[in-house]
C-alpha cells in the first residue's frame, strides 16, 4: 500500500478475513474420496481371519547367526511387523535393529523372482524344470572331487539334507564360509577350555573386561548378552557391574563402559599377560608355570608397548583382584592379527587365573543330534575354495548364503579364480556380487516364506531348536525354498529313499515327529504335536552337559614391538557395526538409515581419524582421503573420532556394494579387498587388523551426513560433562 | 472512502486466491447440501434391496467383521456362493453369472469403496456396533443406516452422509443419558468417555457425550 494511512489495524484485519477465507474454503469433504480406492475382498478366508485383526505367528530370524526366535503380525495375509518371542532363552521377547530389518529382506523389490541363466552379460529368464535339467547335465561326469559346495552357518534340518546331498554326490567339498566369525577364538578356546563357544555370564560377573568383544553390538549373540548386560549393571549382591572395555577403535560396548582403554593395535595379548603380571604383583597366587611365563611382562614394559599407563594397568588389575568373579571377553580385534591365537591364549589364560572358568565361564551342553549343531562358518573356508578354484580343481561351484566376491580381499582373485569353474550356480535372493558371477541364479524363498530347523552356535541354556515357517505366502510365484530345492536335487540321484517327501515341509514334519519322544510328553498325538511345535516356534532340549577343562597355556609367543613401517605407517581397523556386518544387509534400507551408534553417519562411509593425527596431516571432517593400503585402497570421507589410537584409521564394513539392489549399490566403500592378505599362524584366518595404510588428502571435501549435526558428538572443550581425576571422586557415600 | 476500497480490493484478492488454490485442490465440488456421495460403479452391481428388503437379511450376516474390528469388511466371496449355489432359479442371470465367472477363476472382485476416509482416521466399527447394536439392543438396519443411509432401498451403496469430522462429532456431541432419572443405568456395561467426564443433572440423571479426545481417531 503506498498510502501510508494504512494502519497496524486494518492489516490485522485483512489478516484475519483473508485467514479466514482460506479456512473457510478449505472445510468439507475435500478428502473423503468416493470410488476411487479399491476394496478387495478375499475370496475364501480361514474362519479365524479378519480384516483389521493381526494374527501371529513364530519363526527364527535369519538376519544373523544368533538365531533369535520371532514372533510376526501378520494381517490380511502379509507380515507386517516382526518382534521377539518371549519364550525363547535366546532373546527372551527381544529383537535388534537386523531383526526388524528382516520385514525389508522379505519384501525387498530386488528380490531375484525368476531363475536366471547367463547369456552373454544377461540374465535370461529360463523355468525350474530347465534349471533343474541343466544342473543334472553339468554334474553329468563331474566327480564329487570336482563338485564344491560354497554356504554360511548351516544348521538343522537344512544342514542334514545338505550333507546327504554331498553324499549322494561322492563330494566331501561342503565349505563353510564366513567373512567375519570367532574362529580364532574357537580354535583358542578348545585349546584352554575344551569347548570351543562356552558360556559367558555376564550377568554374573562383578567386572567384564572385554578385550574388544563388542557383546551389545555385533559379537556373538548380542541381543542375548545385552539383556544379561542389563542384570549385570544392576549387580550382584548391590554391586553394580563394572564394565572395562580394551581396544584400539571404540564400538559400542566401548561407549558403554565405564573405562575405555585405547591399546596400540596388536598387543591386546600383552596388556592380558601384563595384567596377570600385575595381579601377582598385587599378591593373587598364580601358578608356577604361569609366574614365569608374565614374569617379563612387568608394568613398565607392557606400558611402554600398549599405550596403556602404568596407573591404569595397576588400578584395573586391583580391580580384577578385589571384585570375583569377574569375566574376560576376547573379540575379533584381538583375534584379528597373525599372533591373533596367541592374543586369545593370553586372554584365555587370564580368565583362568581369575578362577573365572566354573563361574562365569562354563561348558554349554551338546546337541542331542550332531547332525543338525550348526556347521561354523571361517574365512579359512575362502582360502581353501579360492585354491581349489585356481587349481581347476572345482569344475562345478556351487553357491548358498555367501557373498565371496564382495567379501575377499583383492590379492585373492576370487572373482577371476571362480570364472574358471565351469559351471556355477547361485542360490540367491538377490543378485549381488557372487550372483553376478555365477552362469545360473535360482530364486530363493526369503526367511519369512520358508521352512526350516536351526540350532545356534550359542546356546544359552539347554539346546534349543528354532522353527522356521513361512509368516505368509510367497510373495513372488517362482522362488523356491532353499529346503525344496536341495530335496529336488537330491531325488534326482536317490530318488527311492527321499520318494516320501513330497516337499521339504514334509521332510522336516516327518524327521521331527520320529523324535516326538525328545520333545514332548510320551504318548501325545502327532498332530497335536506338530500344532504345538509351530505354535511355539522353538523346542528346547536338555543336551548332554560338558565339563571345562583347565589347560594353562605354557607358551605365548607374542611378537615384540615393530618398528613404523614408513610407507604405510598407519594401522587399518575395519569395523564390524551392528546393522551392517559383513554386508549382506546393506539393501535393507532401514540398516542403511540407521545411524551408526558412534558417529551417527547413515548412508555412507567414512574413516575415522583421531583429532590430533587429523591435524598432524591437515585433514578435517568431510575432507575426501584415500586410503591406500599394499593390497589396494578407496576414498571415503574423514571423521575425526577421539576414540580411537592415533596411530590407527578405521572404516567399516559392510558398504561399497556395486550390486545388490538399489538400496546398496552405490553406497559407501567397501574395505573387504583392500585388506592385506595376512594369517593367523595357527588357524590361517585371514588378520583382518594386520593391514597397514597411509592417508592421503584429496582435494575435494564433502559435509558429512550425519545425525549428531554439524556441531558433532564431541564434548570437548564445551563443559557439558565435566570429568574428574578418578582418584578425586569420594564415592564412599554412593549406595 | 479510498480507503475502504483499497481494503476491500486487498481482501477480495486474498479471498479469491485462497479460493482458487483451494479449487484447484479439489478433484471435484463439494458435495451437495443433502451429503450425498457420487454413484459408485461396481463390477457387479449388487442388489442389496433384493438381499436386505426382500430376503429380510442381517447386515451383520455379509459384513460380519464390523463386530469384530475396524473395518466390517466386505464379506469374502464365499459367503455369496455358499447360498448361491444352492439358488438354482437365478443361476443363469447376468449377475450371478459374473459371480461365478470370477469364482471359477478364483478371481477376487475388485469392489471400488465407496465409504473411503482418508488415512489418517481410524473409524472403529466394533465400538459403534458394540454400543448401538449390543448394549443398547437397537435394530441392526438403524444402526448401520444411521451413517449408511438406507440400504436396504440401494442396489449397489451410495454414500448417504458426509462422513465428515464436523459430522461424527455431532453424534459425539449429543448428550446420552447414561443413568436415568432415579437411578437407573441404561444398558448393562459401564459408560466410559474419554476427556469429557459424565455429568450429573439436577433430577439424578447422568448424561454424557461420546469420545472427543483426538486419539480415539487419529492414532
């Protein structure tokens, strides 16, 4: 208005009319829509379903190897939402982020639908019967020595059927593979234990001191111990749970604990022998062979290689001493060098030593049928069938729940090794890197449609085994069960044994009802049985118990301090997160959108660098860097991270998909192949820590996306939490 | 003067622009003063004067899960053939026929809803049918035809009311007498409403209105 007897007034006005007006204009039924949505009815209904009312029903999660049970709402027809079942010992009606995300696994659009046969760069689309026919040429003449069989962890019934299959092709080449598995820790504990996975109790112990072992994120079972975790930090006998978590890059049990101490990578094994040292010093009575073992190990010396101070290696060996039981947890950033087995011998000895073993440390039982105890998944497994295939001693490859080419590292070949092999087969439900190689994809069922048996590695109490059944109907008309698929192959050769089955559903009825009196109460009918079994979802067993056994090591051979390599001067820790793993899950979306729990970074890669190496190179957060190591290297945006050694950089796992659906591809890096190609002296598992790097800038900088904003997650300097000298703090008074 | 007109020209202008980006929202015009919905075409037009009039059947018999849940459902289309297969003097007409046509097939019809709200309510049928049908032992076709018209005259269902907000609070708003004068309740289960607590009129009686707490619907 240019006249200026335009007042305050009449503008509040013509404020308040035109509000009005617009409120006014938009009443009614502007959204009530008339014939526009379709409303489809079924066409029969079991009695019991109604639209609007959720049914459940149980199964097992398969988004990782601790094999939670679930419990799925399923409503007209379709699963919509999964959580725990309250009556597994497992998870106890808890679920994590992976398992939430198996909603997404299921009903992911790029589920392979159609079995897929190479032409050329393309994928044709051919029916099973052809496949099925196609197979059965392939194999024709092959013999069993040349027929390999490539799967993750296997277990139950699906295993048994797998095994027989093997059999029936004179084939003892079953290969179980994994990318990231204890197995170093295995090897270590059979030896000081006599079992290979005891049982942690956590809930027991007054101190966990965990050599890296990140319990809450990705290690072992770790919906399992987070719940004993809980029991922990509310104590026993009053006393609160003391947790002390040792490693060079933080992980969120890191964050957790109530000390962090950073460690030069690598010498975890000497700290746990420096301790032993310092706990005899403090007057608990070792064992002869075992004093003479640590007694090089004196405060100064262990200080001076790890990093850790003297007065935090003496305060934590107090510790240890004044509060029993206490329990000593190893993970795989111990395991993860070439002296990894020594490292754990040294971390199994102090739980010895601590009298831990019989008190938080004790034997799980045996499964009652060795034939379906899951079968461990190592990255030795990779060596073996990558050898085997360079050799062209594997004609046919087959391949079930692995990803080699994403996960082995470049100096291995995998890829081009694997094009050797004639004729190779991808059991898959996505197409992801291992697919892409392969000469026949087959479209498989997801968790959440198939059935199944499984038994976990870790078994918390008994021996429970998880039922799998479908939560619905298949989604996509031409995918099969894994189960389904195996019992076809394996009547094609011995067709009268397996006549019975008609299905894979039928053979795990039938195996199960053989052994109803195992289960359930003498004389109860069969279908009454089966009806409670899949209402369940699980059946616990009483296994036959184990007893520890107390094997000091007598020697631990741990290499001295190395020098700094100048070329790569830098240690590489590639990190194990909790939604993404070993990557087979970067194509659910809600993993991808979870913010890591430390630096809250979604979507994307990063390397963690400590703030005072950042500035020693002039690096800052977002700066684009190439990380080089001898085996290869990538780019990825910095993020300056006090929690972890300044001599260390860190990416994680998991991204740097170039297949695998649109939710992966693209996204991030991936650090599997630029690891160098170092073992473990005893188990031949590949050091994933033992790689060395340097860092060098590029000239572009990115803002990192990230939920913590553009302020960041560090505290320091703002005086938001205030700390004080530990010996400072009166907390005589606490309760 | 000038003033005035320079107000009034201000005002018009934001009346319209607001109108027309309104309108422009709108896929259709507002429904007419008597709230009725469009005729909805249907892949077979469903007589329900023939099933609710003449055969004299429940509501309740084809839309059965509106006592149970949300939605009352339209019925599966075995609750149809289960009679009609038994009807042999209208096996042959053009409707039936088409029933069984997509029967044989195994088909499921593609019904167009006719009363759709939008996503973000949630009406409960169970409660409504619960209080009206149940406790308050009323006829079923009243009950449903309070906000569904009168059916029983329809082929296939046209929407007869609003639907509206403004529209289900009127009912909400009433006030219910729930214990009568001298103390009697009315209906045997309790009165339970949300935010609003019942009160107390002078004669004794206990009056109430219905839920008006914004979570009932929108949750």
């Amino acid at each position: 208005m240019m006249d200026n007897n335009f007042d305050r007034r009449d503008f509040l006005k013509v404020l308040g009319w035109g509000g009005a007006a617009v409120a006014l204009t938009g009443c009614g039924n502007t959204s009530v829509q008339d014939g526009k949505e379709t409303v489809v009815s079924y066409v029969e209904a079991a009695a019991y379903v109604a639209p609007g009312i959720s049914t459940y029903f149980n199964s097992t999660c398969a988004q990782c190897e601790a094999g939670c049970s679930i419990s799925g709402r399923v409503r007209e027809g379709r699963v919509l939402k999964l959580e725990g079942n309250a009556d597994s010992v497992i998870n106890r009606g808890k679920m994590c982020g992976l398992g939430q995300a198996g909603v997404q696994h299921h009903y992911n659009p790029d589920r392979v639908r159609e079995p897929l046969l190479r032409n050329g760069d393309k994928g044709e689309t051919i029916t099973w019967e052809k496949a099925y026919e196609l197979i059965a040429q392939k194999l024709d003449g092959v013999s069993g020595d040349n027929f390999d069989f490539m799967t993750g962890t296997i277990s139950g019934h699906l295993k048994v059927l797998l095994s027989n299959y093997m059999d029936s092709l004179a084939s003892k080449n079953h290969f179980v593979y994994e990318a990231i598995s204890p197995a170093v820790q295995r090897a270590a504990n059979l030896k000081s234990y006599g079992v290979a996975m005891p049982r942690f109790h956590i809930n027991k112990a007054k101190v966990v001191l965990s050599f890296g072992a990140d319990f809450l994120g990705a290690w072992v079972s770790p919906v399992h111990f987070s719940q004993q975790y809980a029991q922990f930090r509310k104590g026993n006998d009053g006393q609160r749970g003391v947790l002390v978590q040792v490693e060079s890059k933080m992980t969120l049990t890191g964050a957790n604990a109530d000390r962090w101490l950073v460690v030069k990578p690598g010498t975890e094994g000497v700290l746990a022998l420096g301790v032993i040292n310092a706990l005899g010093v403090a007057g608990l009575s070792l064992p002869a062979s075992v004093a003479a073992m640590v007694k090089p190990y004196d405060k100064e010396r262990v200080s001076q290689e790890t990093g850790v101070s003297t007065e935090h290696l003496v305060k934590l060996a107090a510790l240890l001493k004044e509060r029993s039981p206490s329990l000593v947890l190893l993970g795989s950033a111990a395991e993860g060098y070439a002296h990894g087995s020594q490292n754990a011998a040294a971390i199994n000895l102090l739980n010895q030593v601590l009298g831990n073993v019989g008190k938080t440390i004790e034997a799980a039982e045996s499964v009652p049928f060795p034939q379906i105890a899951p079968s461990l998944g190592s990255s030795a497994a990779l060596r073996m069938v990558g050898n085997r295939l360079a050799d062209g001693q594997t004609k046919v490859l087959f391949t079930y729940g692995v990803n080699p080419v994403f996960t082995a590292p470049k100096d291995s070949n995998f890829a081009a090794h694997m094009a050797k092999a004639s004729f190779k087969v991808a059991f898959a439900h996505y197409l992801d890197e291992t697919a892409l190689q392969a000469d026949l994809v087959l479209p498989l069922d997801s968790a959440l449609e198939d059935w199944g048996t499984h038994v976990a590695e870790y078994q918390p109490d008994g021996v429970q085994i998880s039922i799998q059944q479908p939560l619905m109907e298949k989604l996509h008309a031409n995918t099969r069960g894994m189960g389904d698929v195996l019992l076809t192959l394996i009547k094609k050769t011995r067709a009268a044994e397996y006549a019975e089955f008609e299905d894979y559903y039928a053979y795990v009825r039938t195996a199960l009802l053989q052994n109803k009196r195992q289960f359930a109460d003498a004389g109860v009918d069969d279908d009454v049985f089966w009806n409670d079994l899949l209402s369940a979802g699980l059946v616990n067993v009483a296994g036959t118990s184990n007893k520890l056994v107390a094997n000091l090591a007598s020697e631990i051979r741990l290499p001295a301090s190395e020098g700094v390599d100048a070329k790569f001067p830098l240690r590489l820790i590639p990190s194990v997160t909790a939604n993404l793993r070993d990557g087979r899950h970067a194509n659910q979306p809600w993993l991808q959108e979870s913010p890591d729990p430390l630096t809250t970074i979604v979507w994307d890669s990063w390397v963690e660098i400590h703030p005072k190496k950042a500035a020693e190179l002039g690096i800052v957060e977002g700066d684009i860097v190439e990380v080089e190591s001898k085996s290869g290297s990538v780019k990825a945006q910095a993020y300056l991270f006090n929690g972890i050694h300044p001599d260390a950089v860190s990416i994680p796992l998991g991204r740097g998909h170039d297949a695998m659906g649109r939710y992966a591809k693209g996204f991030g890096v991936n650090p599997f192949p630029m690891l160098d190609r170092i073992f473990d002296d005893e188990t031949g598992e590949l050091a994933m820590h033992e790689t060395r790097v340097r860092i060098t800038k590029t000239s572009t900088r990115v803002i990192v996306v990230k939920d913590e904003g553009a302020a960041g997650g560090n505290q320091h300097g703002k005086k938001i939490a205030m700390s004080m000298a530990s010996d400072a703090v009166d907390l005589s008074g606490e309760a | 003067m000038y003033r005035f007109i320079r107000f009034a020209i201000l005002l018009m202008g934001l009346i319209s622009a607001n109108s027309s980006f309104a309108a422009d929202a709108q896929l259709e015009p507002l429904t007419t003063a008597d709230d009725l919905g469009p005729v909805v075409e249907q892949p077979i037009e469903f007589p329900h004067n023939r099933h609710a009039k003449d055969m004299g059947i429940n509501c309740i018999y084809c839309h059965t899960y509106s006592r149970r849940g949300n939605v009352a459902g339209i019925p599966p289309m075995q609750k149809c053939i289960g009679c009609h297969q038994n009807i042999e003097s209208v096996r042959e007409t053009p409707r039936i026929k088409k029933l069984f046509e997509y029967w044989d097939a195994k088909k499921a019809i593609p019904w167009k809803k006719v009363h759709d709200l939008p996503d973000f309510v949630r009406f409960n049928h169970e409660r409504h049918i619960k209080r009206f049908v149940f406790q308050q032992n009323r006829p079923v076709q009243e009950v449903c035809g309070a906000c569904h018209g009168d059916v029983k005259e329809m082929t296939v269902a046209r929407r007869q009311k609003s639907l509206a907000m403004g529209w289900c609070m009127s009912c909400h708003e009433k006030e219910h007498v729930v214990v009568a004068a001298g103390g009697t309740p009315i209906g045997t289960a309790a009165y339970w409403y949300a935010m609003k607590k019942p009160a107390v009129k002078a004669d004794g009686t206990v009056v109430a209105k219905g839920p008006n707490d914004c979570s009932s619907c929108h949750y």
